[in-house]
C-alpha cells in the first residue's frame, strides 16, 4: 500500500479506491490564490454557498500587486470581502461570526 493510498483511504466518503474510478474524499483545507480565487469564490456564492466547511481555509494573495489597472485590485477587495463573510482566513480579515 503506497502512501497514497494510505491517506486516501483514511479521507474516503464514497467509492473504491480503485484506479479510474471516481471516489469522494473527506477535504480538511484549502488554499485559494488571487489568479484562481476571485473565479473560485464567484463560483461558491453562485451556489449559494455562505460557509467555509473545512476545517481551515486560506485565500493567499501575493500576485500583480503592482499594477497600472483596477482589475487586480479589485479582485483583491472581492476575495478579502468573501473571506470575511464565509471565514476564510486573509491576511488582512479577521472573521465575523
């Protein structure tokens, strides 16, 4: 039994750990970055989704902080206003139960 499938199977919901098929595993933490993140987060408050459920979650933002254009900063302040009202940790924002 290789590592893999140790952690796996310690982690597994639903399925068999067989190759090639689908499994659902047990997610303990996340980890968002800026690039990714605003896409993520607009996707998660599409679905309604208000509540981080792992038990920690990061959004890490450390990409284009020097730039001409609004867009990136932008995508900053939504993803620290997402992790203020979902509790995911930013470096900037303490949550707010």
């Amino acid at each position: 039994m290789n590592l893999a499938y140790k952690i796996l199977s310690t982690k597994l919901k639903s399925g068999e750990l067989v190759a090639g098929q689908q499994i659902g595993i047990q997610i303990d933490q996340t980890l968002t970055q800026d690039s990714t993140g605003t896409m993520a987060y607009l996707q998660l408050e599409a679905m309604g989704i208000e509540h981080v459920a792992v038990e920690k979650a990061v959004a890490y933002i450390d990409h284009n902080m020097l730039q001409t254009g609004f867009e990136n900063m932008d995508d900053h302040e939504f993803i620290r206003s997402v992790a203020k009202i979902t509790c995911v940790a930013d470096y900037t924002v303490s949550c707010e139960q």
